[in-house]
C-alpha cells in the first residue's frame, strides 16, 4: 500500500489560537497505517510549543507514523506554503 502524506500548513499569532492538537488527535484514530505528517508553521506561537502537540505527535510517531515539523522563518503565504510541503 502507498504511503498516505497528511501535509498540515499552519500559522497562529497566539498561543492559544493553536489548534494542531485537533488534527493529530483526528489522525491518532486513522485506520491507515503508513502515514507520514508534514506541518509548516509559519505564525509567531509555535505550533509545537503546546504541549499537547508535543503529546499527540509522541503517539503517532510511537504508532509509527513519521511526523515532520517545519518551522517558516517568514510568512509566505498558502501558495508558498504549499510549494514548501509537497516539496518535503
């Protein structure tokens, strides 16, 4: 079976607008086994910074789900976003 890329561009200003925790969560009950998650982040609160990120891309890497994280220098935008993930 082909491998399955999640690709996960984000950008949050606050910290509390964060809500990556969401989409792993989601993912952690995905019945597809070969996955491989990609997130961006471009927005000044990292992404990974939560805890709870941290936690739930733990989980899915102990499941075997390869889980990248790519932390933007500038904003770009969706377009240049997108160019950057199906890159990786």
């Amino acid at each position: 079976m082909a491998q399955i890329a999640v690709l996960i561009p984000t950008r949050s200003d606050r910290a509390e607008d964060v809500r990556l925790d969401h989409v792993l969560h989601s993912l952690l009950f995905s019945t597809f086994s070969d996955l491989r998650v990609v997130v961006r982040d471009e927005g000044a609160a990292g992404a990974f910074d939560s805890r709870t990120v941290r936690q739930l891309a733990d989980l899915l890497a102990r499941r075997g789900v390869c889980v990248e994280y790519h932390r933007a220098a500038a904003t770009g935008g969706v377009a240049i976003a997108r160019q950057e993930l199906v890159a990786a």
